[in-house]
C-alpha cells in the first residue's frame, strides 16, 4: 500500500499529503490557534502532482490524513511518436507509455526523472 496515515500538525510546505483522494504537493501551510471549544485547525493549499488541479483542505491539527508514498525514478526512452514516449524503468525494466506534450523536446535514448503513484506517471 503505497500511502501511510499521518497528523495534520507533521505536514509542511513541500510534502506531500491526498486531498480528494489525488496525490498533491503542499503549497502552504497555516494554523489557526485553538478555539474556545476546539482544537487548532490548519489550512492547507495544494496542488495536484499529476493533474495540476488545486485543492484546499482545512482539519484539526491532531487530525489523521494519508500522506501518499511517491517514488521518484530513473527511466530510458526507447521511443518517441505522436504525444507519446515509451520508457524503460531503468530499476525494473518495465515498458510502459507515457504521454508527453509537444514542447518537451524528448528524444530517443534520453534518460529522464519520472514520479509514480499507483500507476500513474509524471515527467520531473
């Protein structure tokens, strides 16, 4: 299970944390203090790793949150055509496809730096 139980107060900017059940990179981080009747809230702003969306979650300090374990690997394009790269895990050899934009300027034979969380892939 590529994910594990945290407190909200253990977070902080450039972690990472599920919000809607997509993996996001923390952008801010801020706390309120405790109330007359409640605990100390933070707020959170994030943005989605693999979709680029942004999200926002407020919770108790002493809250349990996931916290997405995010692989950071080491790929070789095989082949480049039409939006696509086919790359080889450099660790375990897989193949596997990934889209890519026009603008990324990759070439065959290049290695590249990719995320990975439960199946889906990004470009560092």
């Amino acid at each position: 299970m590529p994910k594990q139980q945290s407190e909200v107060r253990d977070l902080d900017e450039g972690s990472y944390v599920l919000i809607d059940d997509s993996p996001c990179k923390i952008n801010s981080y801020s706390t309120a203090k405790p109330g007359k009747h409640g605990s100390a809230k933070a707020r959170i702003e994030a943005k989605g790793v693999f979709d680029d969306q942004k999200r926002s979650m407020s919770q108790p300090v002493d809250a349990k949150v996931w916290v997405p374990i995010i692989n950071r690997k080491q790929g070789q394009v095989i082949d480049v055509r039409d939006g696509e790269i086919q790359v080889m895990d450099l660790e375990t050899y897989d193949n596997f496809v990934m889209r890519v934009g026009p603008d990324e300027g990759i070439s065959n034979d290049d290695e590249i730096e990719f995320l990975e969380f439960e199946g889906q892939r990004k470009i560092v």
